[in-house]
C-alpha cells in the first residue's frame, strides 16, 4: 500500500489536459499562432475556393474529390437526408421545453437502431455509416425547427447542394446566392478543429470500439456546454442584454468584476486571433447589412474592442457564428444544434482515425482522497 501511494503522489496531473497530446491525428492541426489547416490544407483557401461537401470529402477521404466523386458524395448526402418516421415520431413527442440540443442527442441514439447496415466494423461500413450521419444530423435539426413553429415538413429534393439544403429543410425556402454561400462557409469553417472537447468525447467512446452513433451521441452532449459549442446561443442573450454600444464597456467590465466568462471569447489553443474569426466576421457583416441589423454587427465590433483591451483576448469561433446565424433567420437556440450538424463531418472522421489507432483511451488520476477509513456499520454510523 506504501509503495501505491508513493506511486500515486508521483503523478503529475495536467489540469484540463492542457497541451497534452492524446493521440497522433492527420485531420485537422490547430496551430496557436492563429492558423487552421484540414489535412494539410489551409482553411483561409479552402472556405475561398471549395464547397462544404468536398470539405466533407476530403475529411473522410483524406484527399479532395474529382468531379465524379463529388458529384457522387452530394447526392449520396441528399438521398441520406431522408429520416426513419419512427425518429420523425418520436421528435413530435418531446416536451416543447426540452432544448434542440437534447433532442438532437437523443435522436442521434435513436439513428443507431435503423442504421440498415449489417456489417459495424470494417472502414467502408463506418464510412457509410458517416455520410449517413452527415446528412442526418441536419435534417433532425430542421425537423425539429418545423415541427416546433407548426410548420410543414419540407422534403429533401436534389435541385439543391447540401448546405442550401439545409437551409432550405430549416426554414422552407430557398436560400437566395448570398444565404447559400454563408452556409456553405459556415459549413466549411465549423467542420474540423483538432482536439476540441466534443471530438475527443467521440474519440474516448471509440476507442472502447464502441459504435460510430454512440461516440457521436457523446459528441453532441459535449458540444452542448457553453464552455464549448453552446456559447453562441449565450452570445446573443448578450447582446440582447446590451441595448447600446455606449453600455458595451459598462457591461464587460461588470462581467469581468463578477469574474464571469464573457461568451465567444478566448480559447484553449489559439494565443493569436482565432483564424475563422476574420471569415465569420466578414460573413455577419454582409448579412447584416442586408437584413438591417448592423446595430447587431458594429455591437459585436465594440464588444471586440473592449474585451480585447481589457482582457487581452479574442473572439473565438462561436462569436460571429451568433451573428451570422441570427441573419439567417435561425433562433438563438438552434445556433449549436447549426455547429454540431457542421462538426459531426469532423467527429466521424475522427471516429473512424481513432478505430485505426486502435488503442483505448483511458488516462490515469492522482487521487487525493483518504486511505483505510475504518469501516462503520451502518447502524452505528
Ligand atoms: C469552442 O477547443 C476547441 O477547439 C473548441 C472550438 C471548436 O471549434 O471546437 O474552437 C469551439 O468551443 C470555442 C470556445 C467557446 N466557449 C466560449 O466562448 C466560452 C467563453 N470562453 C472561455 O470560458 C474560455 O476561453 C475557454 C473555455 C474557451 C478556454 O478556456 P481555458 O483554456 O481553460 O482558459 P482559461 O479559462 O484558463 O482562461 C485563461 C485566462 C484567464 O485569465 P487569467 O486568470 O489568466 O487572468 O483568460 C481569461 C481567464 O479568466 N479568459 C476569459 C475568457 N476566456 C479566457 N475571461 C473572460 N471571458 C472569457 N471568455
């Protein structure tokens, strides 16, 4: 006992994991002086020159697609946008308080019992299993969002690409060229990002080769905290509470008193600008000044100065994502629901890298607890 407790207090803990590297990864690399790189490829060119499907490719593929794989993988996408009725069932069935997000985590489970493929182990399977869960995720988030306004279903058609088609499933429209190509972006800068809490969620899940569907339930609960993914919901409650840009200093400054995290700013890895910032910033301005809601914009443009001066820190992704969603006419609590069906692109490909790797994740703790209490039976106690 001695010689585990000397063992146990050897152990040198690294709180939140900061810097640790789990694993080995060719996905994304997420580099602290402000640059974000899928497979190798720069996501400054990338959000300029492809579409969010062949980011999807190349994430699960390794390798950008041909025309023809292209051509294939979108109406693969499309087709796969369809949902079981048991799940559309089941999505009418939940309380009107329950959040997208616990819906969405929920219906992700419920996906696994119709998955119509028999084989759950070889990279082919899962890599169907994928794009199954791709065009999926999207499709619970607009069901959701119909069912819940009273609104009909609109079904999948192929006259679409698949971010418009998300668009379109959401609000039953059509999205106009500048919607479409917001979405896309949004699409294409949400999909990948190293590491991050939910990811590696689905990566522990995995690792126990435990299936696809539930790594990714674990995902989406991960994502939900507003440390994570649930802060652009929490970005547009503030700037609710902030009427005008003379407040801006007043409120952040009362925040920072009360030692409260200002939401859609810092960041675990980036020391620099996060490198979506510049793209989301210039998308919410542009929509903003079509929907006349640059108030909106030039609050966010304050809100930046001030935090930046005071606290030396810079809006991360989710800062911009608020604003760009809100022109986008998607309410505030479908924001994460928005980044999950962008990142579960992500979380599948690093599902099937971590089956690769083929080793389980399980670290160790230092325990700090008390050793031989003795034993009280419990009418003595
Ligand atoms: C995402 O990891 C990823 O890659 C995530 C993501 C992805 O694409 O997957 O990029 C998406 O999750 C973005 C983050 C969304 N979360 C928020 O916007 C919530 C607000 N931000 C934070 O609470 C915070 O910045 C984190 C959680 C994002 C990062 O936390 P860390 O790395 O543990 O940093 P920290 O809390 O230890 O802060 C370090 C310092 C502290 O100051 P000092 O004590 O050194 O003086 O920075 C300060 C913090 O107080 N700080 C903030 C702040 N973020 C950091 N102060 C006020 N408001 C903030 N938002």
């Amino acid at each position: 006992m001695i010689q585990h407790m000397i063992n146990n207090h050897d152990k040198v803990v690294t709180r939140g994991l900061r810097d640790v590297a789990a694993a080995e990864t060719k996905i994304s690399f997420v580099d602290p002086l402000g640059t974000l790189y899928y497979l190798g490829y720069n996501i400054d060119a990338l959000v300029e020159h492809v579409c969010y499907e062949e980011v999807v490719y190349l994430i699960l593929y390794g390798k950008l697609p041909t025309k023809n794989e292209l051509d294939e993988l979108r109406s693969q996408l499309i087709s796969e946008m369809q949902l079981p009725e048991a799940i559309v069932n089941s999505i009418k069935s939940f309380p009107l308080t329950s959040h997208p997000m616990e819906v969405l985590r929920t219906e992700v489970s419920h996906l696994s019992m119709y998955d119509p493929d028999p084989d759950y182990t070889s990279e082919q399977a899962n890599r169907r299993r994928a794009i199954r869960l791709v065009a999926k995720v999207p499709t619970i988030v607009s069901t959701l969002h119909r069912l819940r306004t009273n609104q009909q279903l609109v079904a999948p058609s192929d006259e679409f690409g698949f971010p418009e088609h998300f668009l379109y499933l959401f609000r039953g429209k059509p999205a106009d060229s500048e919607e479409k190509e917001s979405i896309d972006r949004f699409m294409t800068l949400h999909a990948d990002h190293g590491f991050n809490a939910s990811t590696f969620a689905a990566r522990v899940t995995a690792s126990t080769n435990s299936d696809m569907y539930s790594a990714v339930t674990c995902a989406v609960g991960t994502l939900k905290g507003p440390l994570h993914g649930g802060a652009s919901e929490k970005v547009m409650y503030m700037l609710d509470d902030i009427n005008t840009e003379a407040e801006v200093e007043d409120y952040i400054q009362g925040m920072l008193d009360d030692q409260k995290k200002i939401m859609g700013f810092g960041h675990r890895v980036y020391r620099a600008e996060d490198p979506r910032t510049k793209h989301l910033r210039e998308i919410a301005e542009n929509l903003c000044h079509r929907t006349n809601t640059l108030n909106l914009y030039n609050l966010c443009i304050r809100i930046e100065n001030v935090v930046h001066e005071k606290k030396k820190i810079f809006p991360n992704v989710d800062f911009y994502a608020a604003v760009t969603l809100n022109a986008l006419g998607v309410p505030f609590e479908f924001f994460t629901p928005f980044f999950a069906s962008s990142r579960v692109s992500g979380w599948t490909a690093h599902v099937m890298e971590q089956y690769k790797d083929a080793v389980l994740l399980r670290p160790s703790s230092r325990y700090v607890g008390e050793y031989g209490r003795p034993f009280v039976p419990i009418e003595k106690r």
